[in-house]
C-alpha cells in the first residue's frame, strides 16, 4: 500500500509539471464548459444543467488518454524497465496511475460545478452522491481502458491512433456532442453498445431527475463491472518492455472488456428504456419518480 | 577461500531463434569485480537481465546470493542494485525526488542524501531529471543503483557513450565501491575498462565464454611478447611474417598486422628487410605491451569493438 501511495504522489507531481496534462486536463474541458454553457446553452440555467452530464462525461472520459500515453512513453522510454529493477508488482503500477488520476480529475470536475452555480447560476445538481460516485466509476473504468489500450498497443502512434478512434466514437455516440435523443435512429442503437453512453446517460439522470445509485442500478454495475474487467485484463496484459510479446489471445482479451457493454446493449436495444428516458430528459426536467419508461 | 555469491551454469538465452546467449557458466566471489567483456551482440546484457531477473532464461541455472531470479524476484531485487544499459526516468522528476521514490521501494535502504552527496548530485537535487548531462545521469543511476545498500551491483556497459572525463569520473566510483568490497558484475567493452577495475574477466563472444581468468593470467596467453601493429602499402603473406625473427606469431586483421613479438628490436629490422625485399611500405607501425583485446583478437581472429 505504501508503494502504491509514493507511486501515486510521484505520478500527480509529474503530471502536474506537464504543460499538455494542463492544457488536456483543464484548459480544453473548461473551453468545452464555457462552449456547451454560453453556445448551445445560451448561458440559460435549465440547458446548462441539461449539458452538465455531457461536460463532466468529457472531462472524466479523457482520462484514458493521458494514461495510455504515459504508459507507452514510460515503456518506450525505458522507464518502467527502471522500475522493474525494484520490488514492484505491475498492479503497483496501474493502481497508483488510477489513484493518481481520481486526484487530478476531480478538482476539475469541482470547478466545473462551481462554474457552473457561479457563473451560469445552476441551482441544482440532483442527486451529488451519486454524481460524484459515477465520476469516481467513470474514472476507474475509462483509465481501466487507457492502460488497455497501453498493454495492446506498442508505440506512441500505434497508442494514437487507437485513441483516436476510441475518443471520437464516445464522444460522437454516447450523446456527449450531440443529445442522445436527436441522434438517428441507426446511430442511437449502435451507442447503446458503447460504455460512454451509459455514463452520460447516468451522470444525467443523477443531476437531472436527482437519481439515487440504486435507480442507477444497471449503469453502476456495468461500469463497476467494466471497471474490474478492465483493470484486471490490464494487469495481466502490463508490459514492462517494448520488446516483451503479447500473448496470442491479448486482443482477445482487450475486447473482451466491452462484453458487459454488449449484453447491456442488446438488453437495452431490446427494451428500450434508455433511449425513452434520453429523449424525455431533453424535453423537460422530470423528477426521480417520473420518468416515462419507469411508468411502464 | 571467499564464498560465491553469485552461480551461473550453463545458460541459454533465446530470441525467437536466435541464440544470443549459448551455455555460459562463470561464478562471482564475494568483494570480486567481474567483468564480462566482449563486442556489442556477444551476450553480456541478455546474460546480466537474466541475474537480475528482467529476462527468463531458456537452459542452465543462476542462483545471485543464494536466490533463483525467477522464482524469487521480490527477493533478489532486495538484494541487488542494477545499472541498465538503457533506461531513463520521468523528464519531470527531480534528482531528490528520484532517489527518495525508489528508497521508498526497499525493506533496507541508504540514506538517499548521503548518496547524493557522494555521487557530487547534491547541487542538482532539485533539478528535472531532463536537465541533467549524460555524466549526471550515470552517477544517479549509481547513486540510485546503491539506494538498497545491495549485496550484489551490475553495471550494464557503464561508461558506454560517455566522454572521455566522464567515463574516469565513473571509474574513481567504481574503484572507490571496489576498496568497499562491494560485489560488482560489469560488463563492457573496453578493454581499459576491463583491465583497469576488474578482478577477474570473462571474455565473451557469440554467446559464450571463450576465456576468463585476471586480466594479467588472460594477457599471459599471449606469451611474454610485445604487440607491432602495423599498416602496409601492399597485403603480405602473413605465413611469411611469422617466420621473421624474432616474430612469434602474425594475424592479419582489418588491413593491419598484428605480429607478437619476443624480441622487438630483431623484428622491426627483420620486418623492414622483409618489406624492402617484397616492394613493400611500411605505412604505420604502433608498439604496445599485449592487452585483453590481444587475447580476443588471437582467440577469435576479430577485434572487440567490430
């Protein structure tokens, strides 16, 4: 524990030294706050709070950006192989950068409530537990995924080029840019197979219809699922050197990680429920108990 | 008569299918300096990441104080202290940051300014790791190497890529470990290197042990004789150069001859005899007393650095 605690405040001090952490980590969701709440939300209150989940789903959802990068730098680098030299175990590792990135994220999702009540006059958040719980998930499981990414991928532009790719379908399906609701049909159904999705949708029923954790039932377990799937299959798959081969079946493992995310979207493209309860929340602010597909 | 504290029998090392390390066997007493000495791609690096457990080994045994890299790592790790060949920390991360981490990571530890002090580190404490020569850099990886008091030090190539000053800064180091008795495996490819701060050597090549034995019991190989290298205006029949006298032996190696003489003065005369009598020049001539890469050079017709 101790280990991981002394890896965990090295890696914040670092990162908080790196010109692009700050620029990724708290300019560019502060300039996605700032357009979300003065362009498409017009500065008006109930739009900003409408777009808060999609805000903090950007900002939490990045992490896996920063972590694989620094992974595969490390490993390129000949840094993990320093570390090696020392008693420490590759769980060490991935939990520390976790760790370490529930501290360097949070104060950003802080500030951007605070903007929000401050600046745009948001009056209520919903339900902040279960906000804060959800971000603290979305954290787990997204930087889960970077270090993923890091273990299958094994040079910068490889790790690149995955993100890329990752980054523009969660932002672009999820309903992080555009609202769920008012995404083409063909498009709405391939999302709910995305992870994103659930964790804009939840972030938005927290804040919105004041959702406890337990109404949040099924977002929370996939995402704590997707989260200790994920962790898992990155420490099985850690790399320490750039020459050290992957198993055969490693990309088999990496997609195994979305397996609880396409049980849930076929679950969900069979019932339907998420894409009802999106479209009413976009309509108007509805209340815990009243959301139309609850009703059914 | 001085225990062991390191075992190697036999080892195998495979990369797909290359063979880069073939049955080496060697032992390392406790206080020696032994050093592995050999051309780039001999073996050495694939060897020592096997002691310190960075790499699996395919054959053979290692034990390094009693333990089996692989199956204890956690152990072992406590136990050694290890420069890489290559390797690198954190741009951002200060010198006293870098130390205090990985002192942080073992049961004993030194105290890490006392280290830094040492090492001639102390004004660069606070400065990021990207801001520090490739001198600084290396006494660091020393500095940090120590951090765990180890039992047993590997030095991966040292001094490789480092200027001239630099590389004597590291070996005051190493000599000063050497009065402590401390156990260090190098391995390198200098041959000063190898004479100047190893107790013993084993010289290395194509993934085995072609010699070991002190730097004076390896050089003694090559008789009581004196080394005349020197370059022709045109190829001579080696055969021929031999027979000179006072020549003991000739070897023909990158352009130039390498004649081992007993008795200098009569071969040098002898040699310009021969040389005018044939219609040929003498471009260079340079004498030396034998040396390590005279041994590798008689026991593998190549010289070290190619």
């Amino acid at each position: 524990m101790k280990t991981i605690l002394t890896l965990a405040a090295v890696r914040i001090r670092i990162t908080l030294r790196n010109k692009a952490f700050l620029f990724f980590s708290l300019i560019m969701p502060l300039a996605i706050f700032f357009l979300y709440g003065s362009v498409f939300a017009k500065g008006k209150p109930e739009a900003v709070a409408y777009l808060m989940g999609p805000i903090l789903s950007f900002t939490v959802m990045g992490t896996f950006w920063g972590l694989s990068m620094q992974l595969v730098t490390w490993r390129e680098q000949g840094i993990l192989r320093r570390f090696r030299l020392a008693p420490i175990a590759a769980s060490s590792m991935i939990v520390s950068s976790i760790l370490a990135n529930y501290l360097l994220i949070l104060p950003t999702v802080v500030l951007e409530l605070l903007l929000a009540r401050f600046v745009y006059h948001v009056t209520s958040f919903g339900n902040l537990i279960s906000v804060f719980v959800l971000v603290i998930l979305g954290i787990t499981a997204f930087g889960a995924m970077g270090l993923v990414v890091a273990s299958v991928t094994n040079t910068m532009q490889e790790t690149q080029i995955i993100n890329q790719l990752l980054w523009f379908a969660l932002i672009f399906l999820s309903g992080a840019t555009v609202p769920l609701a008012v995404l083409p049909h063909m498009v709405q159904r391939v999302g709910l197979f995305l992870p994103a999705t659930y964790f804009v949708y939840g972030l938005q029923r927290a804040m919105l219809a004041d959702a406890h954790l337990y109404t949040l039932g099924t977002v929370v377990v996939s995402l704590v699922a997707w989260a200790v799937l994920a962790a898992f299959i990155s420490s099985q798959l850690f790399r320490w050197e750039p020459e050290a081969k992957l198993p055969r079946n490693a990309k088999l493992w990496a997609v195994a990680t979305i397996l609880p995310f396409v049980l849930l979207g076929i679950w969900e493209n069979h019932n339907g429920k998420l894409l009802a309860t999106a479209a009413y929340m976009m309509e108007g602010r509805p209340t815990e108990n009243t959301p139309p597909a609850d009703k059914r | 008569m001085a225990n062991p504290v390191l075992q190697v029998e036999n080892l195998v090392k495979r990369y797909g299918d290359v063979e880069a390390v073939r049955g080496v066997s060697f032992s390392v007493d406790e206080g020696e300096v032994f050093g592995l000495l050999g051309p780039n791609g001999a073996g050495k690096t694939s060897t020592i990441e096997v002691l310190e457990g960075l790499r699996v080994a395919d054959g053979g045994r290692a034990t390094v104080c009693g333990l089996d890299p692989q199956r204890n790592p956690n152990e072992l790790k406590n136990e050694i202290g290890a420069v890489l060949q290559a390797t690198s920390l954190p741009d951002k991360l200060r010198v006293s940051e870098a130390i205090r981490l990985f002192a942080s990571f073992y049961r004993r530890t030194r105290n890490p300014n006392e280290l830094l002090r040492r090492f001639g580190l102390e004004e660069k404490r606070h400065s990021f790791y990207n801001q520090l020569s490739g001198g600084q850099k290396q006494r660091l990886a020393l500095a940090m190497a120590l951090v765990n008091d180890p039992k047993v030090l590997f030095l991966d190539e040292p001094t490789a890529g480092l200027d001239p000053q630099v590389r004597r800064e590291i070996y005051v180091i190493i000599e000063e470990l050497k009065r402590e008795k401390k156990t260090i495996v190098l391995t390198t490819h200098y041959i000063e290197e190898a004479e100047k701060l190893c107790d013993r050597v084993a010289i290395i090549d194509l993934g085995k042990v072609i010699a070991s034995g002190t730097p004076r019991e390896l050089k003694q190989r090559s008789g009581d004789t004196t080394r005349l290298e020197v370059r022709l205006a045109k190829p001579a029949a080696t055969e021929a150069l031999k027979q000179l006298e006072g020549v003991a032996d000739a070897l023909e190696v990158d352009g130039a001859y390498v004649l081992h003489c007993q008795r200098t003065a009569p071969a040098i005369v002898s040699l310009v005899k021969y040389l005018e009598a044939q219609g040929n020049e003498l471009v260079s001539l340079e004498i030396a007393t034998p040396s390590l890469e005279d041994v590798f050079i008689e026991l593998t017709g190549r010289r070290l650095r190619d």
